[in-house]
C-alpha cells in the first residue's frame, strides 16, 4: 500500500482538454466567484489548464481557487504557493496548522548562518542534512517555552529538524513520544483525539480467524488525523475510499464517522469526538436522508446530447490520489466477456444488458488487477441556462441497509462512490502456502471477497420533453463470498448482470396538484391571514409588533392552510392520482389545524361583549325622573328600584333564551347528511376499486349532501336571523353585541308601538297596524333597516366598564365603591340584587341614550359598505375617532358569524376532514360517519354551554332563568 504525499503531490495528471461552460452552482467552500451559488451535488468543470500561476486545482469543486486569496484569512501574508491540488508553504518556511483554518500559516525559517534580519519569532533553525529520512510534527507550545517572545499563533508546526535535536538531526524519530508514519514523525500528543480509531482497526482484525491478516485500517488513525486536524485533501479523500472498503461502516470509530456527521441531515452526535471539528467535510460522500432525497430523484434535467447520455467519471486509489479522470464507458464496469451496452438514449431492450457466470478464478483474478485500488465516483453532464454542468450520480447499495431495500426513496441513504470488486487479503507469512504455479495458490491468497453482482443504471424520460432525463440511479448488489472455510473451488460459478433501463414517464395530475396548486394555495392562505391579521389590527387598534399580532397570525394561518391541504386533497381524489399514504400527510395535518382554528373562533365568538337594551316604558307618570341621559322615550329606564318598575322582565328573558337556542342552530343536519351518504356509499361501492376511489366517492357524496341541504334551508325554511330580528322588535328590546373593543353587532329592535308588554288583543293590533306601515321598525325614519356593523367611538368601550365597576367589585367582596349607592337601597331586597338591578338600569339607561344620539360627547353616523368592503369583509373607509363611530347597514346578516349558523362552513370542513381521516385509519364507513356525528354533538352541546354562561355574566341575568 503506498502512502499519499501529504504535503506535495507527485502523481501526474492525465490534463484533458474539454472545456465546460462555466455554470452557478453551490458548494460548500469560497469559490473565486461570489455569484456561485454551490450546491454539494452539481459542479461547473473548468480545465485545469486554466488554472493561474497563484492558482491550485480543487479536485472536489473542480474548480481553480487562487491561494493568495485563501491566504488573506488562512495563510497570512500571501506566503502559500500553489502545488497542483493543494497550497502549501515555500521552501525555507515554516508550516503552522492552526485550528479552525483551512490552510497552514508559513513562517519564514531563521537559520543561524543568515547575516539579513529576520523578522520569525520563531527560534533559529539548523540546517537539515541534505538527505532527509523524516519530517516532524509537534505542537507549537513545545517551543513556546523557549522563545524570547511568545507567539501568538497556537497549532501544530511541521520542522524539517528533530525540534528535540540543535544539530540539524532529521534521521532520528523517539518512538516512546512519537510515532512514525512513512516519512513523518509525530508527536503522540497530536495522535490523542484519534486513538479511537484503533477500536475499528482491532474489530475488523479479530473477525477473523487469522488475526494476524493485514488489514487497510491499521493507518486509520493516522489519515483521520492529517485529513481532519490538518485538513489535507489527499488523506480525505483516502478517508472516504477506506469508508468505501468498509462498505460504508456506521460504526462509532469507523473511516464514514465523520463524513456521516456532517454530510447526513439525521446524523447523531455520537459519531462526534474532541479532536473531530465538526464542519463540512470533503470529498462529498453522502447523500442526506428524507425528503430531500425524494426529490433529487424525481428532478429532471436537460441533456447535453439528446442521443446519449453524457457521463464523467473519476477514478481514486486507496492512497487518495487521483488515477484517472474523464469519459464514463459502461465497459468500465463490465466483468463479461460480451460487450457493455451503449449510452444511447431509449436503448431496445435487447440490447440493454449483459449478463454472465463468472468462476471463481475469474474474480480472483480482477481482484488481483484492482487491488483494493479503484473507486469510482460517475457524473452526469448536463446544460442549464446555455451553461454545461457536471451532477453527481446517486449510488444506492441495496443490501447496505434493510431501509435501502424498501420502495420508499426517503427512506434510501444514497452515496456516491463506490467499488466494483473489494478483497480481503490474507497474511500467508503465518501459513504454509502452495506454489504460485498451483491453481490453489489462488485461494490462499484472499479470505473473502465482495463484487457487485447486479448493476443497474436506471434513468427517465421525459414524454412531453425528449430533451431532458431523469438524474440517473445506479443500483447495486453486493455479494459476499468467503474463501476462508476451505469450501471454495476456482471452477465456482457466480452471477454477475449490468443493465441499463430507462422508463417514459409522463407529469401527472400529481405532479400538477402538489407543484403548482398546493403552492399557490399557501400563498394565498398566507395572504389571506395577513390581511386578515390587518383588518383584525385596525378594529383592536393594537400594534402589529405585538405577541398578540404573532399569535392572531398563525390562528388564522392555522385555519386557511387547512383549507389548502383540503382542497389539495379533493383535487388529487376528484383527478385520481392520489395514495393512501399522500392523503394521509395532507388530510392528518388539515384536520389538526382545523381543529384548532375552529375551537379558538367558537370561543371568542361564545365570549362576545352582549347587551340586552329594553325600550319598553312604564305606563305612569315618570316626571321628576329625568337624567342628563334620558331621551324622550326612556325616561322609565332611569328607574333604580325594582319594585316600582311596572315593566316585565319576561320580555328579556325571552329574547335571552331566543339568542341562546339560535346560536346553536346549524343550517344542516349532520346526522340527516351521514344517513344520505351512508346509503349512497351502500349503493355505489360496488363500481370503486381502490381506496382512493372510494375516498372519492365519499368526499363527492357528502358535499352534495351538503349543497343540497344548504338549498333545501334557503328555499324552504324561514331565515332564523329574520325571525330572531322580529322576535326582537316584538319584545321592544334591542342587542348590542361586541367581539372586539371597536368592532360588534347592533340589532335594533325597538318597536315602531313604543311599548310591547300589552296583552293578546293590543299584540294582535299592533302586528296588523304593522303590515300597513313602512319603513317604522328601522333605526332611521325611512328605513327598514334593523341589522348593523357597529365600529364604536372608542370612549364608548371605556364608559361601559366604568358603569359595571360597581357591579364587579362587588363580586368580589368589595362594597367601599358601592356606598354611594345606598340611598336608593330598599332594606326588603338583597343587597346583591339590588346591586344587579343599579347595573342593569345604568347600562340600559347608557345604551338607551347613546343609540338616540342623546349623548353630546358619544355619537355615531349611519352608512353602507362599498361592494369591495363587503366582499373582503372589512372596513375601509371609516368615522371612528375617539367620540364618533360609524354603523354600516348589515344586508348580509353579519352577526351569524358569532354563531354557527354563521361558522357552518367551518364546521363541515372539519367534519369532512374528520370523515376521510378516520376512513383512511379504519377502513369502515360506519366508525368513521358515528365519530363524526359524536364530535357534531358535543360541538353543540359546548358551544350552548359556553353562550348561556355568557348570557348570564353579560346580560346580568341569572343563569338559573336561562334554558
């Protein structure tokens, strides 16, 4: 085995002279190009023969990088000089490594015949013999103790002297502080970190019978180190093909730790040590797991020649040199007799593989020829934007592990070098062999070997595009053959195939749906949050950069990407190229966030700000009653004693229980809807295959369900809105609602009679003098208007909770605020009654008083939204100040939002999510259609409970009257 240079190169190069386009790719290092956007997979080629004087030749990037530019952060003072595939320091310097950079520090040598200045702090060098046999490596606080000035470089320092020696001694190496590897001599404090490595090289040694084998890892340690802490490409790129010979090992210590801990995105820490710097290692060896993986398969590229595919190879050895670089011929990888098939495109089948039976000897042979020396990284050439690029070629190992055999590409971890033959030699030096001349000799010489039985270069193209491919996979499958147990024959026989398959897909509805559709429906629902988030701002006149804001946001984010996975959902259902585990992503999510949505907008609208306004006024005298607040029509409300007030409370009690029973009310029967569904199902399951199919059919058939019966209730039953909104003008009260501090609902409905608690023949008369009469019942004149979007004043919010202070602390125990009250008290009534029954009075008295424009600080102005403001729900042109508010005529009935007459759509959504969602888990139509119906139920049964305790807090009338 020969060792790398580490420090030069002597390998030469086989320069070729094709020049590819310059092209932006992303790569993980600085590139002379700051446009470059690299990526580890895809490269720009350039030629080496372009390579500037100051510049060396990346084999990673296949790029030229200038050192004068990397030495400006790395090198210090533009002292390194390029050495073809690396940067190293001239000679009559000193190289320094210093962690954390890439390239060494040089520091010019001081040796004590020198008659200029010079300027290293570093102690005088003497000058080495002229025939060397090693070179040193220490630490450089080893000589910090002996130099005048202390230097602030700390790192590793490479002398051509003993540092122990000042006679120029560079023939000796102490092997009890230091370890010699092939022309170097460490110091054994800089090999620390990586004597972990030698628990790999002693397994891999002790799995054996004969334990005194030769084995590749027994440097392992040592490449670790001069690749990971001296950062030198040649021993990383021996690194990774050790990795490779260990077929791809996910053990702690093996050659792939630390190539795994930075190249895989579910790497765990334990492939981690102290002396491993955690950062992108190169050569790419890796690709990462997940859904990343997923979708570098299915990307399709432009060929560079729509006749055949173009593909470039390298070729390293085991010492981490390069070997030969260019075309890729299947040849390359053929051990059959016959030839390899072509690279053309949309090869005949006949045509597209090769396959034999290879003896034994014949393998032995090959193993002998690549010794262990051959490992292989394929590129696919490729053009993007007029521009020529080189992509590496995933390779998937099928019994590398059980994951990679599964059809689910996620779950594959692809890499992207690899071996065509491996052998584990034996040492015959402890056994007596047979002659070479003896065919037996042969089996002697190996204890086991591993070649790739079956390989496969699979690739897609494109229908609609002839011009462009799928990345291509090559697939491989290793076997194992032991030659230890003395059962092995020359004349065996093993199979080896290499084929090259293509497959014409076409973009499906699939692709459509989640590429194009699923997109532009987030976007949109991110849109629509955000202006959603700013109508909401404007009415809670809050800060945008507020908790709150951020919280609103994502609520609202919650619910419209529920509607996006949905609709996504229902298009790959209704288009039929759906499966069971891609519905499951988007459906699972979908109806979590619904869930969430919906529960958070059913209890703000549950928790609104209601008020019960009575106009009614008693049928005596209420002279000497008037306040500052009364209007004309309200001096009875000015009443502070119940048992004076000859008015009933039935009416408000009434209208309460009404409010109640509609906000529970739903535009569709759900358990009509699930019996209609369950039978059309019953009836048509028959003509489904699939579960999509049959998804299909359920979706389809429970919203028509659902369209039908939205019709049926608009054509066929009375708007419980209208008749809750004449219910409120029959009882003469009024509802003021508020969601937010300068946003609600108003409800006027005071009656055109001016009173309402009257017996059954005065109700009779009123109602026919109201068929005769027009335009009475609204809040203006000349308008039948009764239903409002109110924007408050904003003092408004602030006076109201001033007149409930009294009533709130006493709740609490607090009588002090009370006492000013207690001339109006009658002895004979509780004091907490009475106390309601002030509050109650005040508030009616306020509202009262405000809705009649009786309060000069406190006013409103009436108008109609615009058709833009109706149609986005929001309020553009606005009145409010912080003593005037606006009220917009509500055609539309906008305070069914607060209700779930309003929420209905929301409500089926989640059922509908709920429905395919259990379906997909179950199987069974029943178990899914009785969890919906259930969770329809105990929605109403919350939401009633969560109103008629709201009803009882707000209107101040006790629960115990509520139904």
């Amino acid at each position: 085995m020969s060792f790398p240079r580490v420090i030069s190169w002597c390998i030469p190069l086989p320069w070729i002279g094709i020049l590819f386009q310059i092209a932006n790719c992303s790569l993980a290092n600085p590139t002379p190009n700051p446009a470059q956007l690299p990526t580890p997979h895809t490269f720009r080629f350039q030629n080496p023969l372009q390579c500037l004087k100051n510049e060396f030749y990346n084999l990673n990037l296949f790029d030229c990088v200038p050192c004068n530019e990397v030495a400006a952060g790395d090198g210090g003072l533009g002292k390194l000089q390029p050495d073809k595939f690396s940067c190293k320091c001239p000679i009559g310097h000193l190289s320094i490594y210093e962690r954390g950079k890439t390239w060494p520090t040089c520091d010019e040598i001081c040796t004590p015949d020198r008659n200029d200045n010079c300027t290293s702090v570093w102690l005088p060098q003497p000058r080495p013999s002229s025939q060397c046999s090693y070179r040193y490596l220490n630490s450089t606080s080893v000589f910090a103790s002996q130099l005048p000035v202390h230097p602030l470089i700390s790192g590793i320092i490479l002398t051509r002297t003993n540092p122990s020696s000042s006679v120029g001694d560079c023939h000796s190496c102490e092997l009890g502080h230091n370890f010699r590897y092939q022309d170097f001599c460490l110091a054994s404090t800089l090999l620390r970190p990586y004597l972990h490595y030698n628990a790999f090289w002693q397994a891999t040694t002790n799995a054996r019978p004969d334990s005194g084998s030769p084995s590749h890892f027994g440097d392992l340690k040592f490449v670790a180190f001069f690749c990971l802490t001296l950062r030198n490409d040649t021993a990383c790129q021996q690194l990774a093909n050790l990795c490779v010979l260990s077929h791809f090992s996910l053990e702690k210590h093996s050659p792939c730790s630390a190539f795994l801990l930075t190249q895989v995105s579910d790497v765990v820490m334990k492939y981690a040590h102290s002396g491993e710097q955690v950062r992108s290692l190169q050569p790419f060896l890796f690709y990462k797991k997940g859904r990343s993986t997923k979708e570098l398969l299915s990307k399709t590229l432009q060929m560079a020649d729509r006749q055949e595919l173009r593909l470039f190879s390298t070729t390293f050895g085991l010492d981490g040199g390069l070997k030969r670089w260019g075309a890729f011929h299947p040849e390359m990888l053929n051990m059959c007799p016959q030839a390899a098939p072509s690279l053309r495109v949309a090869l005949p089948k006949q045509e597209s593989q090769v396959s034999c039976q290879l003896a034994l000897d014949r393998l032995i042979d090959l193993a002998n020829q690549r010794a262990n020396d051959e490992f292989l990284t394929v590129y696919l050439n490729f053009s993007s934007n007029w521009q020529f690029l080189l992509h590496q070629l995933p390779v998937l190992i099928e019994n590398l592990t059980p994951e990679n055999k599964r059809s689910q590409p996620e779950e594959w971890q692809l890499v992207k070098r690899f071996q065509l033959i491996s052998a584990s030699p034996r040492d015959n030096r402890l056994h007596q062999t047979l002659p070479r001349y003896e065919d037996g000799h042969k089996l002697q010489l190996y204890y086991s070997l591993r070649y790739a039985e079956d390989i496969e270069l699979h690739y897609t193209l494109d229908r609609d595009q002839p011009d462009r491919v799928g990345l291509p996979l090559i697939r491989l499958r290793y076997r194992h053959i032991e030659m230890g147990s003395g059962n092995a024959s020359l004349s065996q026989l093993y199979p080896f195939r290499l084929r090259i398959s293509y497959e014409q897909v076409k973009r499906g509805w699939d692709w459509l749906v989640l590429e194009v559709a699923l997109p532009l429906l987030l976007l949109l629902a991110l849109a629509a949050a955000v202006f959603r988030l700013q109508n909401l701002r404007r009415r809670r006149k809050t800060d945008l950069c507020q908790l709150g804001s951020l919280m609103e946001l994502l609520l609202q984010l919650a619910g419209n990407v529920a509607y996006a996975l949905l609709a996504t959902a229902l298009l790959l259902l209704l288009l039929q190229a759906s499966s069971p585990r891609l519905l499951k992503l988007l459906l699972y999510p979908a109806s979590g966030l619904q869930l969430v949505f919906l529960a958070v907008q059913l209890w703000r609208s549950s928790q609104l700000e209601l008020f019960l306004i009575d106009w009614e006024r008693p049928r005596s005298s209420c002279e000497g009653q008037r306040l500052n607040l009364d209007s004309s029509s309200l001096c009875s409300s000015v009443r502070t004693f119940v048992a004076e007030s000859s008015v009933s409370a039935w009416r408000v009690l009434f209208t309460a229980n009404a409010w109640i029973r509609l906000s529970v009310s739903q535009r569709y029967s759900t358990l009509g809807q699930l019996f209609v569904v369950i039978a059309g199902y019953q009836m048509l399951e028959r003509f489904t295959g699939d579960l999509g199919l049959r998804c299909c059919l359920l979706a389809a058939l429970y919203l028509l369900t659902y369209l039908l019966q939205l019709i049926g209730h608009r054509l066929l039953v009375a708007n419980p809105l209208q008749k809750f909104i004449d219910l409120c003008s029959l009882a003469n009260i009024s509802l003021f609602s508020l969601t937010e501090p300068g946003f609600g609902y108003y409800i006027h409905g005071r009656s055109p009679h001016g009173f309402a608690d009257t017996d059954m023949s005065s109700m009779i008369l009123q109602l026919q003098r109201t068929q005769t009469m027009s335009g009475r019942r609204g809040l203006l004149m000349d308008s039948d208007k009764q239903a409002y979007i109110i924007l408050p004043p904003r003092n408004l919010h602030i006076y109201l909770e001033r007149l409930l202070l009294p009533f709130q602390r006493s709740l609490t125990g607090s009588l002090s605020q009370t006492l000013l009250y207690q001339k109006d008290i009658v002895p004979s009534i509780d004091g907490q009654m009475e106390r309601t029954s002030i509050a109650y009075a005040s508030v009616n008295r306020f509202f009262c008083a405000f809705i009649d424009h009786a309060i000069k600080d406190m006013d409103y102005i009436i108008k109609e939204k615009s058709f833009v403001e109706q149609l986005l729900n929001c309020e553009i042109d606005n009145y409010i100040t912080e003593n005037k508010g606006t009220f917009y005529i509500d055609d539309s009935f906008g305070f069914s939002r607060v209700l779930l007459l309003g929420n209905h759509l929301h409500i089926f959504v989640l059922e509908l999510l709920l429905l395919l969602s259990i379906f997909l888990m179950t199987s069974n139509l029943l178990i899914a259609a009785a969890a919906a119906c259930v969770f329809n139920i105990l929605l109403r049964q919350v939401f009633r409970h969560w109103v008629r305790r709201n009803v009882s807090r707000k209107t101040l009338i006790d629960e115990r009257f509520l139904l």
